[in-house]
C-alpha cells in the first residue's frame, strides 16, 4: 500500500470534512487516521488525514491535481501532500553545547527518529567529533559580525545542495537571518532555555535563579522574525527550589531542552503540526 | 441549532468514515468535531462525532432508525447518540470521606460540570449536612452483612425514580454488587486512592508507604465484577519522599482523588470515553 | 512535652550550627527536626529547629531572653520563634470567585489547615452564604475608588480586633494599599492566576491562549509593594492544547490555583517558609 | 580546604544533633550543609553532613578514630566518612539497550558526574563501539547458563582491580548474582522499565498497554537478592493514551529510563541516599 498524509487548514464551512473524507473514499483511499480541530475564534478548519492507496493505481501527482481542482480550489485551502516512505532531509545546527546534539544523533542512531541527517553546520569546530563518530558531515562555517552574511549564503548553498526539508537549530548560538527564515518558514526548530514567554534572551536560567522561581521550563518553537516570539511546538518543565544553584539550573535545564526538543523534532516529522497565527495545532 | 454526539465502535473496515461522514452530509448536518482511532492490534474502528442539525427539521428518532438501517447495520456498530441539549443525570454514592463531595458539589455549583445530580446516597448518616447545604436530596441507607441486598434493591428503585444515567462513587466505601453494575455497565465511576494496578485494596497509601515509593498517584475507572480491575479512564500522580509520614501521604492523595475523579467525570459527561477490551479509549 | 520552632537568618559565619543546637541542648531541649541552608552567592545563613522541652520546667519568655542574648546577638540573627501549640489566626480575604474559598474551608473543616479562621473579608456580599454554611464571620466592605482608604482602615481594624496573624487573598480582585503590606509584611499570601513572571497583570489565560502556549500555571507568592513582584512560595502547572478555549484554559486554571494556594498555605503554616532578598527559602 | 561528607544512622534519641555538631566544631571543623530525618515509626535517625577543614591540620584517620570513639560507639551509629576530593569509581553493566549508555556517557563526558569510569562490562560485544568512541575500556564477558558462574567470577575479579566502587545496571539483561550483591549491598544501581511496584519482571510496557493505563513510569532502585524489590531511589513517569503503541511506550519509557537512573546516580555519587528497611531517605 501506499500511504500519504494530507494537510489541511483553511477558512471553516460546512461540508468539509464529508467532502474531503468522501473524495479519498471515491479515488479508491481507504483513511487511516483522521485529526480535525476548528477554532471557533478564527473559524479556521484544520485537518491531518492519513490514507492509503493501491500502490498499482496511484499516482500523486494526478491526485493532487484532482484534489486541487475539486477540493482545495472549492474551499480555498491551503493543503500540503506528503509521501509516507519520503523521510524529510533535516539539517542540524549547532554551537558548543554538545547535550542536544548527542540526544538528537543517538535517537537518530537507534532509529527513532524518521529523518535523514544529510549535514551538521557550525559556527565553531568543537562538536566535529562527535559528527564524525555518526557519520555525518560537519561543516564549520565561521560567523562573526562581518563574515555573517557571506557564512548565511553558504550555508544556504549547502542547504540546497543537500536538499534539505527542515533545520533544527541544536542549541545554535546565533540569530537567524531573515533570509534564511524565508526560505524555511515554519521550517526552523529552536529549542529555547526558559519557559517563554517568561525569560526570553540569552540568560534564562540566571534570570530564573534571581526570581526564585519554583519551577523551569523548555520550550521548542518555530523560529520567526520576532525573536522568541515564534509558535510554540512544545513545552515542559521540571522542578527547582532555593538548595538549587544556578548550575544547577542549568544541568535541569538541559536535560529537559533535549527531551523537548526531540518530541518537537518527532512531531514536525511525523507532519503532526499546523501553523496559523503564529500558534501551532499539535495533533497529538 | 440542534446539537447530537454519536459514538461508534465496530470491526475496523474500509470507507467506515466516508459512509457516516457522507450520511451526515446527507441528512443535512454538519459534522463540527469528529475523533477517531483504530486499534491495530485488535482492528477495531472507534468514532465520536459531534453533529449539527437544523432545529426545525430535525428528528432524533427518524434520524436513529436511518442511520441504523444505513450505516449502523452494514458495519455491525456498536453506537449510541446523544442529545447535547440533555443533561446526564448523576448519582452520588458517598460514605463518610467528604473531599471528594465537596469537590463534586463545589464544581457543579459553579456549572463546571454538564451534568444534573438528583440525589446522593450513603450508607452513612454523617455527609447530610454537605447535601443539605447544596439541596440536594440525602438517601441514607444503612449496609450490613444482612441488609446488603434489600439495601441494594432500595438504591436500584431509587435510581430508576431518579432516572439516572450513571453513579459516581466519591469514595463510597462498599464493594458494589453485580446486580448494580449489570444495571450500569460501564456507568459507574470509581475513584480508587492507588496507582492501579499497584497497590489495589483498601490500604493503598500504607503500602505504598512500607515499598518506599517516590510517587503515589490515583485511578479513576469504571467499576466492573473483578475489583479494581476495570477500565481506567484516567489517572494522575504526585510525588512523596522519606519526609511524609502516611498521614501526608493519605492528604496528599485526597487532592489527588479530587482532581482525578473530577477529570473522569467530565470525560464521562461529555461523552468522550469508550469502553473497548476492558480498556477505555480517551477522546481528549 | 512543650514544642517550639525557631526560625533563623543571618550572615553565615563558621561555627552557627554547633552554637545553636549547643544551647537547645544545654537549655535542656531536643531537637526535633533541623533544616538548613546556606545562600553562597548571598553568603547567608538560614535555619529551622523544631525542639521539645520539658513542659514542666520550660518558659518561653525566659528561653527568648537567653537565646537572644547567647546566641541572636553574637551573629546578629533574624529569628523568630513558635509555640507548636499556638495556630496562626488567618484573614481571608475574597470577592467573587468561590473555588479558592470552597478548596480552603473544605480542608479547614477537614482539620487540613493548622489554622484558626476568625473572619472572611469581601468587597463584595455574594459568598456570605458559604460562610455562613461553615460558620464563620463574613464583613461585607465595599470598597470603592472614594471607599478604599476609610475601607482599609474598617479592615486593618477588624484585623487588629481579631488578632489576625496572616492574611490569604483567594482570589481577592483588588490591589493590596502599602498600609496593609507593611502592617502584614511577608505575610499576606496571594494566589496569581499565571505562571509567573510570565503574564502578569489581570487576564494571565487570555494572554497565555492568545501566546498558544502547551502550559498554563498559577504562583503563589507574598505580597509586596511591587505587583506580581513578591517572593514565591509555590508554583504548579498543568497542559493546554490546541483544543482548549479559553474557557477552559480559565477551569483547568482554577484546579491549579486552589492546589497551589493550599500548599502554599501549609508551607506557611507550619513555618516553613523564609524570605530573603524578595525570594523564599522553603524547607519542604 | 578540606571537604568531607559523614552519613549517619542509628536510634534515635536526644542530643545526637547537639553531640555531633559540638564534636565537629571541637575538631576544628565548619559545618558546610546539614541534613537529617527521624523516622518516627522505626524510631531511626538519619543525618548527612558536609563539612570543612583546615587542609594543614586535619589528618582523615585520625578524625575517624576519635569520631568513632567519641560519637559513633556512643550511640551505637552507622556511619561513613567520604573525602570530597576524591570521585568513586563506576562500573557499567550493559547489553544490547544503548539508550542509558550513551546518556550516562554523554554526562560523564560534559563533566556532569563526579564519577570515575574505569570500565564497562558486558555480555554482548554489541555496544564496544560506543565504549571506544568514549575511550572507555570494555569487556566482553559472555554469560550462558553454564557459564554465569565463572563469569561473575571473571566480572568481580574485575571489580577489585579496577578498584570499583559501585556499579550501574544499564539496562543489563541479566539476574545479578548473589555474590556481586553481596560484595556490592546497595551498591548496585537498577533502571527498572516500570513503575514500581506495578508491573514488575521483563515486559512491563506490554503490560502496561494491555491494562490500558494512562501513565507509565520507570524506577531506579538499589539491587538486592529480591528482583525488583530493592529500595527505591528515584521514579518518574509521562502520560500515555489510547493513541500510543506499545512501541510508542517503549519509546517514551527509554526517555524516562535515562533521565530516572541519571538522577539516581547523581543521588548516590553526592552521598545523598542512605538505605533503611528496605527504602531510602534521599537528601535531595
């Protein structure tokens, strides 16, 4: 069989779900799975469908056409197609901190996770042992204030060339440019050190030490513009008290920044997040 | 607008989404939430769909007979529709702990929970009071050894006078007869003070005490012949340490039987649990 | 026997804890339980005692006399001390809500809460009857823009007359004037609808749903001069998703705040909290 | 300075506290942390503490003699006395599972443990590659029913030359003897893939997923001659629902097993567990 996951939000209306549900069943489609959530403030219609089809019969790209013509056109949807036996090409960027990257490659080593690692790009040298002892590629390219924009175009070149879907920046130590961000919307997962929105910026943990706060967080989200200010994919936290130095803090906190960031890493893969108004539905 | 919520569950096939979609379409509804799952392991098809129809032209008794006969028969469902204009009617079978009454009345005082509560019942005299300053009618109806089954026989016409639709029990301290629970398969809603299945029985907080354990927790599930054994529906933890003493341990699971019996409740009310395998699937 | 516990900070020097448990034993005392902290980035001191004498031969007054010169002096300690046998005389203060209140007389009436309740104050008249279903003295002040300073002084007078120890606002809808803050130091517990420092301010889960945060939270915290400033005492979380309206967000809210207020109450309660530098050292 | 940690246990009676904070005082000694628990129903104390000395003037065998003659014969203590300078020695036991071996290693290797790891055993060679990208030595030693025997002897007389101090079950898939436990009694760190005490023995996410729980956990615990009764150090547990496969469970579980059995190796490696009756006080 072949299986395909579909996509959909759009403006809601009646009808949608049976039409949409109806079209698979008649191009011969048996669903699989079916996630839908209306939010009633902005009357958006979101929908996750997966199907199968005769791997004799089906070709996507005329189903595409055809659900276009029929179906997205009709209600003006904004949809995306993916091939279930198509793994997404994700790029990991990093800096010194090696706990992310270890998670994220040991995961990957053991299978758990559906994606490609075509290429690591870095700001620094550091962490290239630990690619090499995977496997995978590692290209350090410099950045400071004036090689940033020349580093960004060839690290976008390596991008294309490996085909890459996504970006998971793994504790990635600089800010993103606009350019970039264009080229991957929704496509840029952060892991961010602090429960946001509280403690944006560089020093969460110092920050969360001074407040005496009881408990920290994570928080991975899809990079935007707006620094620390992108849609939330997930969250967790853990417990802190006074006995709790700042290191502490930040041992807590790593440990909680992979397990975050890897079930974000988990839900981009498997197609399980929409975005729409700079909030995610996460159909979990 | 006239607002129902079917629930469905049959042997997994093909197309069984696009039929009652289809058919919901047809009969001039508007499908407004839908929830699905299938169990692979057992290949079982589970629905929930929140429908809406025009009030004026609307029979929920034709629409029944049609939708057994059209889709209802061909796939063998199992399947029960509800009207959201109609409140399920709840009994509360308490003893003498009062947490989880308080809990239970202070929540549907505040139209927290979409249910109507015609009476309570107790083999105890002491929670009158709490009843009476809700006004709510108090049944005290004495249990022994001897009297059990006569004393059954008036709880059962009481809940038929009453007509209600299902009973939670808010730490009623009686084995519940099979009589009761053929009455209410699936219906009657336990708060049990353990993590199930470890530590089942009536002591659950000194065995948890004596192991040692870093985490007690509470189980709400529904009441079936095997003790302890039914399908759980929902569950919550909080963490101990070698500092709490079994009375702490015994507060600190009150809370926690409040909160958990309070969840299974609205799940329940709002039709989101079905009950498969002696498992419940949670549309949440 | 006869139990006292001893709160304490100072500068940490060497030597605090061998003088101090020296003269409980020398004063013929046993100590119970001892807790201790030492800030090093503050290099502060900070200790808890529980001791038992004699009944027989004990005097507190006496005992302070000695303490404070032996021992309070020669580190220049802030320490205060507590007969075991004398419960803290709680205010609560309220407006409209009633989940904090209903939550806090539950477990009043539960003997929970090592409290005495002597009165509840509101601006507003609709929560007498819940009073009165426990019992206790409920002053209805109206508080408005004009009202607020005579108001005050109706309350601080009501405070004084009964002897009120610390006050719990339970969801008290109006911002606490510096008269009362000073008069009640560290001792007027507030519950904050968020998790603070994120979203402070008056509507925390309209903010949190617009933001599309995984979790909400509740804080609760001392009261000081600067709003949502005050040092933390507690904090619990619970998830959100994309399904849940902001109704939701505000009721699932609401198990939190109850939950934490309450443990923020016991901290308080059984002198377990110490403030210093605007955060709290809990010995938990 | 001088850091050293002293753990403590014995009846309880009066003045312990007193006798043994005057005793280091005398010796010259700056109490750094203290720590203590009475266990009112077996009547046990329990105290950790930390403490500093001149490095010129304090001599370790010579404080332990007059500590054990003065304080430790008196009131008939359990105690210990460990350097803080000096870091004990781990051993790892695997199999097939890297999971917990790369976690544990990735920490050792970001500084997180204060552990030495002199080596890693193992009754399969398959992970020997992750030990040498570690630059950990490590041993393959085959273990069959006929020769379980000799090999234990082979591990233990490994033990002793790499002077091992304790040893972490990492996922090791094999019954520890008799004699190692002996040798190592509370010694030996367990990750048990469950929550204990539900679900013990070898396939608990099967278990689990057959009893349709909403929570699944996993437990650290010392290794004693009862399989999975040993005294528990650290538990931990996620949410799982109708949604998650067994793989799915065995999945979140290998997150839970990671994050448990590093927290209870920071536990045990900090002197923080002291084990009585079969249950642990944890000074965390």
């Amino acid at each position: 069989m072949k299986g395909i996951t579909i996509l959909i939000n759009c403006n809601d209306s009646k009808g949608i779900i049976a039409s949409v549900t109806n079209f698979i069943a008649q191009q011969g489609g048996n669903i699989v799975y079916i996630d839908q959530h209306v939010d009633r403030v902005d009357n958006m219609f979101f929908m996750r469908l997966e199907c199968e089809f005769s791997k004799s019969t089906f070709a996507v790209q005329a189903f595409q056409d055809v659900f276009s013509e029929v179906i997205g056109d009709k209600f003006e949807m904004n949809w995306h197609l993916y091939d279930s036996d198509v793994k997404p090409k994700m790029a990991i960027f990093v800096s010194k901190y090696e706990h992310c990257l270890y998670d994220i490659l040991s995961r990957y080593s053991a299978n758990e996770l559906e994606v490609d690692i075509p290429l690591i790009i870095s700001n620094h040298p550091d962490l290239e042992h630990i690619a090499q002892s995977f496997n995978i590629p590692y290209y350090y390219i410099k950045v400071t204030k004036e090689t940033k924009e020349a580093a960004e175009d060839i690290q976008l070149n390596l991008l294309k060339e490996f085909k890459v879907n996504f970006i998971v920046l793994a504790r990635y130590m600089q800010i993103v440019s606009s350019k970039l961000i264009e080229e991957y919307p929704n496509h840029i997962i952060n892991i961010h050190h602090s429960f946001l929105p509280a403690f944006p910026g560089a020093k969460p943990y110092h920050s969360a030490y001074k407040r005496g706060v009881k408990i920290i967080g994570a928080t991975s989200h899809y990079v935007t513009e707006d620094l620390d200010e992108g849609p939330i994919i997930e969250q967790d936290i853990t417990r802190v008290s006074h006995t709790h130095t700042i290191k502490d803090f930040i041992l807590k906190g790593r440990d909680l920044e992979k397990i975050v960031l890897s079930r974000a890493l988990k839900l981009h893969t498997k197609r399980k997040v929409l975005v729409f108004n700079n909030k995610t539905v996460v159909f979990n």
